[in-house]
C-alpha cells in the first residue's frame, strides 16, 4: 500500500458505517469540545460561582478578581457556545487557549499532570478539587487545533462563507 491510499478497515463491513459518518467526525468534536467548556462557564455565570473563582483569583493576585472571573465565565460558557456553533471559531478559539494555557501553567501545572489525584479540597473555591491539568491541558490543545483548522464545512463560519 502506498502511502496516498486510504488505509481499509479490518472489518471490510465496517466500511458502511465509517464512510458515511466520517465527514461529521470534526464536527462532533468541535461540539462535544464546546458545550464542554459551556458546561464549566454555566455555573460561573448563572449559578454563583463567579465569587468562588474570583477568591481564586484574589489568591493568584489577579485583580480586579471579580471582573477576571466574570470574563472567565463568558469566555467559557459563550466562548463554549459559540465553538459548538462554529460561529467565530478562530476568535474563540484564540481566547480559549489563552485561558486554558493560563490555567496550566498558573493555576494547576504544581499539582501535577493527573486530574484526580487525591487532594484536599481547597478553601473558597466552592469544593473544587485542585487536580492535576491533564483535563484542561486536553480542552487547550483542541481549542489550538480549531484555531489553526477552523469551524469546518458543517458550521455557522461555513455557512456565512466568513472566518478570520
């Protein structure tokens, strides 16, 4: 097989099913990325946990911490919403990887790469767990990878017929 040729699935009958479904396969990883990141931006914005992140905030010396923390939260919860969408996905996405990169390696690279190694729970951040960056780590890089491969054919940037 040279190396231009499309590999075969091992389970020739298998081929019915990925052909079909392969076009939408960045699609739905765009989705599931952004409602993701909508989910964690939600209770920050609509369920009182801006006040817990920005306790956080105030702790990493970010002031004005309320401010960062309600930015936080729209950038995760539209930002998420608006990736999902494919609705000015190379903006978003430069936002969220400058977030997510802030969270790295500010916020959790000292407690390690694994997300759930046991740890206490730390104060004033409304029962957090200060796991590793592993989860958030995952979020950024797919965020740089829609950044540099934009929305995809199935979006709101495709159907407008504009990006930036």
């Amino acid at each position: 097989m040279s190396t231009t040729e499309t590999p075969q699935p091992m389970i020739p009958a298998l081929r019915n099913v990925y052909a079909p479904l392969a076009p939408y396969a960045y699609t739905f990883i765009r989705v599931c990325v952004g409602l993701i990141i909508a989910r964690h931006g939600y209770p920050k914005l609509f369920e009182g946990g801006v006040t817990g992140l920005a306790g956080l905030l105030a702790k990493l010396g970010l002031e004005p911490r309320l401010a960062w923390a309600y930015l936080v939260g729209v950038v995760e919860f539209a930002g998420g919403v608006m990736l999902a969408l494919g609705l000015l996905t190379r903006f978003v996405s430069i936002a969220l990887v400058i977030e997510f990169t802030v969270i790295v390696f500010v916020v959790k690279f000292a407690n390690g790469f694994l997300a759930f190694a046991p740890k206490a729970i730390q104060p004033g951040f409304a029962g957090m767990v200060p796991g590793g960056f592993e989860f958030e780590l995952l979020l950024g890089l797919c965020c740089l990878a829609f950044l540099f491969g934009g929305a995809g054919r199935l979006s709101l940037d495709h159907a407008v017929g504009k990006e930036l």
